[in-house]
C-alpha cells in the first residue's frame, strides 16, 4: 500500500507538471500572438505614416515647383493651367496632413508641428513673393527667404521620414526580438512537453507493468503458503474440485491424503520457532520432491499437508504412502540440527469415502489421528466402518448440545446398589448417568460420555449429576428408607475445575443433602497426575464432610506410597481382579493382597464386578466390606431402584 501511494504522489507530481508546461506554452504562445498582433497594427500606422510623409514630401515639392512656375509665367497661357494644378495639390496636400495626423504616433507630434509650421512659413513666404515681384529689391529678398523656408520644409520633412523610418525599424526589431523570445519559450515548452509526455508515458507504462506484476504477486499470495510456496488450502480445494468433476465424467477414482508431521510441537519447543519453519519447509521440498508430477502436495496449515493423487486406485495410494514414509527416515537437517521427523498420513478415496471435497477431507483427517493412535509413523485408510462410526459419533456430539441447551430433560440416573457382604444389606450405591435420546432411545455412557468430554459438556452434566444424586439421596431419607452412601463420579476434566469445590458445597446446601452420605470417585489415573495438586483438592471435598473414594483401583501404576499419603476412604477393586478370582489364583491372590492392604491402611474396600456366588463367598473370606455387580443387581432407574431398597427394608 505504500508503495503505491508513493507511486500516486510522483503520477501527480509529474502531471502537475505536465500540465503547468502545457499551460505555459498555451500562455507564451497566446502571448506571442497577441504581441505580434499589436505589433503589426501599430507597424502599419507606421508604415501608413512613412507612405503619407512620402506623399506629403512629393505634393510639397510639386507644390513648390508649381509656385515657381505661377510666379515666373504670370502672364503666360500656362498661368491658369498652374493655379488649377496648384489649388488641387493644395488639396490633396491638406488630405494627405490630415490623414497622417489621423495616424501618427504621438512621438512624432512635435516633429510634425515642426514641418506643419515650416510649411505654413513657406506658404506666407510664397504669397509674400508674389506680392513684391514687381520690386526688384523687395522681391529678391522675398525670393530668399521662399528658398530658405523651402530648405527648411524639406529639412523637417527628412527629419520626419527618417524619424518615422527609425521607430519602423525599431519596431520591426522588437517584433522579431519578441517573436524570437516567444518562439524559443514556445519551443522550449514544446521540448519540455514532449519529454515531460514521454516520461511520463513511460510512467505510466511501468506503472501498469508494476500493477500487474503486483497482481500477479496477489494473486499467487492468495493461492499459495507463504513459508513453503506450495499451494495453500484454496487452491488445493479448487484443484480436488475440478479433479472430482473429472473423475465423475471418467468414472476413476481420486486419493487425498493428509499428513501431519508427529510431535512437531516438540520441536517448536525446544529449537525455536524459527527452525521449525525451516523443518516445514524442508518438509515440503521432500514431499515434493517425493511426488513429482504425479500429485499434487499443499500446505493445510501449520504442520499439516494435504496431497491430491488423481486416478489413483488404493494399491497406488498405498505405494505412495509407504514411499513418503520412507522419504521421512532420513534425517532433515536444520542449520546445525539433524532431526528425525516422522509422519502420520491419513487416506481417503473418492467415492467410497465420500463424493465432494470436504467429505474427502474429513475422512483423510479422521484416517491420519487413526494412524496417529496406531503408533505414528504410520498410515491409515478410513474404512467404511469407521467413517460411520465417526460420522455417528458428530451427530451424537450434536444432539449431545442439543439435550444439555433444553435443560437436561433426555438425562436420568441409573442407580447400582453396593451390599454390605457380611450382612448382605443394601449400604449404597453407585450414580451412573444415562441418555434417553428421543430418537436412539438409550445411549450407552461408553458413546456419549467421552463426546461429552472432549466437547467440555462433561462440566455442566457432571453438575447436574451431582445435584440429581444429592435430591434422590434426600428422597430416600424422605420415604422413610434407611440411609445409603451414594458413589459420584468425577471426571478428569470435572475434577480440575477451580470452583468444582465451591459448586460441590452449594449445591449441598441448595438441596439440603447431608454430605456424609455423599462419597466422590476419582480414577486411579486422576490420583497420579499431579500428586499435590490432588492431595489439597481431595482434602478441600473432604473438608465438606463427603468422603472419598478410589475407583478402579490396580488398572494404572499408582505408588504404594502416593495411596498411603492420599486422603482417600475408600479403594475400589477393578472388576478384571475380580473376573477370575475364584478359578486364577494369581487374580486371588492380588485380590486377597489389596485387601489387606487396604485393611492395613485403614481404607474402607469395595469389589466391582461380582457376577457370581463363588466372587461373594471369595470376598466374605477375605472380608471385604462391599460389593457391587450383575450378581446383586444392575444399574436400576429410579423406580425400580426404590422399589428394591423398599423390598429390602422389608
């Protein structure tokens, strides 16, 4: 943009100029004309003026000579002849004087009024002669002075005419003076117009040249990454669009594979993010250079490639994929840094994973975090099993928004009573939430409950898990039923939250419910994430008056000596101990030590899982304190659930 602003001032600049000699030109040359038109007039009164002295100087000397004449043949035939000739002399004289004071200068006045009066001095002089011929002193004394005062008209008269003649030529010469002066500034305008057009001809030209090298700078911007110069995500869209419309007309297939660089992440971190843009770069030279003509290779975003392979069967995708993973094994080397980058490449097939551009995509994207879960390093196709699954799992996501914006109405709890093994009663139970969709009718938690996770939705269902369990629980004191502890789930996500504290105290209050028939669940691997961090938040739960419980207890690798440091209440035994526990006695020996050892460290112990008599008669023997599972009963909605604590009491 400051470029071509900067380019819009000097355009301007030049054309103010351009135009300031145009009009400099046009005034010189106006100018010129008008001068030389003024010139010319006031150069014809001179001329006219020169041409009258002329003709007065010729009329004054026939004037004289006829004078002459009338005065020497005064008695003669011709005497009459003269008079005549004489008097229309005299009046072509008088038109002549006229005329000429009609045009002549001012600068010429007193000269004029010289000979005027020099003439009129002559006239007198001739009349004066005629009226002393006779006297022949008197009349040559006249004589003498006609010629003196004739002398003296032709003197003036000369002086006139040259007087005349020098501001004709003076003025002729300032006409040429000023005329050469007009010509040159016309000239020198024409030339500075002409390079000053020329130049900014030429401008213009580059000027249009620069605009389409800058559009063709734009509009290879828009369709290409900047770091890598491969083509960006809308070409490489506009390009698998018009290969599907081909492929439908020839019937073929297409392939679309989607490569992510594994733990890339890693080497932003610890090199910089400038040498991670250079292993994006080399990467995509490789990808490239890999291909050849026979894809086309486009940078999605970040570490994210796309390829496009037109006519491509799947044992050709599967060639090509191998080839770019072999490609990756030899180490990239950034600056001072040899790297071993893997990748993850996901593939997609036209039409069996979809039939227009982004269904390809997904699918492609959805195979590479397949090939990312199997390992890395690998690739992937999405079969068609797992593309519904996936494209089940987007609606079920949906209608997951759907159910929690409507007020939570398609939720309820299940309830999975825990039976005190010595006596066989009812002690507690465990809150499992399920979905009523409207339309699937029961979803399993093993479908929606991981959705909910990833989408955050865990966080307003585990509130409301957490209210609803709190309300059954004071139902069950309200009809009359002993008082049972009932299990909550937390999840991961649920239990990190920095008011899960604060929300667990108020909705306690809210409901009136009493905390110490409330007991919260955590996993074994939430135990070992983060050991402090969850010791002061289970001792901030416990501080309420709930207690809490361990569930799943022996599936991850917890410390013997983080669970001793823990202030959990009660250990939960996973149900793959107690699967096998009254045919394998490894199984019975792990359950018979976890016990124990929950025993010793004064923790209340409950088995998950007890589908059969032999579990119970096991657990009665090595005392342990609850169980749960098939054998007693399966998770039961609210009504049936009543009715079972009611049959109990009973």
């Amino acid at each position: 943009m400051k470029f071509l602003n900067v380019h819009k001032k000097i355009f301007l600049v030049m054309l103010v100029m351009f135009v300031s000699v145009v009009t400099m030109g046009s005034i010189s040359l106006y100018t010129s004309h008008t001068i030389n038109n003024k010139t010319v007039e006031v150069m014809n009164k001179y001329t006219q003026s020169v041409e009258l002295i002329y003709n007065i100087r010729h009329l004054t000397e026939e004037i004289i000579l006829t004078n002459f004449r009338t005065n020497h043949e005064e008695k003669s035939d011709f005497f009459q002849k003269n008079a005549q000739q004489l008097q229309r002399l005299k009046q072509e004289l008088a038109e002549n004087l006229q005329e000429y004071e009609e045009v002549h200068s001012d600068n010429s006045t007193m000269l004029y009024q010289t000979f005027y009066s020099r003439w009129q001095a002559y006239l007198t002089a001739v009349e004066a002669e005629k009226n002393t011929t006779r006297d022949s002193r008197t009349g040559q004394s006249a004589k003498t002075e006609t010629r003196e005062d004739h002398e003296l008209v032709k003197s003036s008269l000369d002086t006139l005419l040259n007087f005349e003649k020098d501001e004709l030529e003076k003025l002729k010469n300032e006409q040429e003076a000023a005329y050469s002066a007009s010509t040159k500034i016309i000239w020198g305008a024409l030339v500075l117009f002409l390079l000053l057009g020329t130049t900014l001809l030429l401008y213009v030209k580059n000027i249009v040249k620069l605009n389409k090298e800058n559009e063709k700078k734009i509009h290879y911007l828009a369709y290409h990454d900047p770091l890598t110069g491969l083509p960006n995500r809308r070409l490489f869209n506009e390009k698998l669009s018009a290969s599907l419309l081909e492929a439908k007309k020839k019937d073929k297939s297409i392939g679309v594979m989607f490569i992510d660089i594994d733990r890339f992440k890693h080497v932003n971190d610890t090199l910089g993010h400038n040498k991670g843009d250079l292993l994006i770069q080399l990467v995509a030279q490789r990808l490239t250079s890999c291909l050849g003509n026979n894809g086309i290779v486009s940078r999605r975003s970040g570490d994210e490639f796309t390829v496009l392979l037109s006519d491509a069967d799947e044992t050709q995708l599967e060639k090509t994929a191998a080839s770019i993973l072999q490609a990756f094994k030899e180490p990239f080397q950034v600056k001072s840094s040899s790297l071993h980058v893997t990748s993850s490449i996901g593939v997609s097939i036209y039409p069996q994973n979809g039939k227009n551009p982004d269904a390809l995509l997904r699918a492609a994207d959805l195979a590479m975090y397949e090939a990312k879960k199997n390992g890395r390093n690998s690739f992937c196709f999405l079969t068609k099993e797992e593309q519904n699954k996936r494209k089940y799992a987007s609606q079920l996501e949906g209608d997951l928004y759907k159910a929690v914006e409507t007020g939570f109405d398609q939720f309820q709890l299940y309830f999975q009573p825990k039976v005190n093994i010595s006596n066989g009663n009812i002690s507690g139970a465990e809150a499992l939430i399920r979905w009523n969709h409207p339309e699937r009718g029961l979803v399993s938690p093993a479908d929606f409950l991981p959705l909910a996770e990833e989408s955050g939705l865990i966080i307003p269902i585990g509130e409301w898990v957490i209210r609803e369990a709190c309300l059954q629980n004071q139902l069950i004191a309200q009809f009359g039923y002993p008082p049972i502890k009932m299990g909550i789930n937390l999840s991961v996500i649920q239990f990190f939250q920095p008011d899960l504290v604060a929300n667990v105290k108020r909705i306690i209050e809210e409901t009136n419910a009493d905390p110490a028939y409330l007991e919260f669940e955590i996993t074994e691997s939430i135990a070992m994430t983060d050991f402090e961090r969850i010791a002061q938040r289970l001792e901030e739960l416990r501080y309420l008056g709930v207690t809490i419980a361990m569930d799943d207890f022996g599936t991850g690798y917890s410390s013997l000596n983080y669970l001793k440091q823990l202030p959990i209440d009660t250990l939960k035994i996973d149900q793959s101990f107690i699967k096998d526990a009254d045919l394998n006695p490894h199984d019975r020996t792990l359950v018979k030590t976890i016990i124990q050892m929950a025993k010793n460290l004064n923790l209340h112990v409950v088995a998950e899982g007890v589908e059969e008599a032999a579990h119970v008669h096991l657990l009665k023997e090595e005392k342990c304190d609850e169980a749960q599972g098939y054998y007693y009963s399966r998770p039961l909605k609210q009504s049936d659930f009543f009715q079972l604590l009611s049959g109990a009491a009973s």
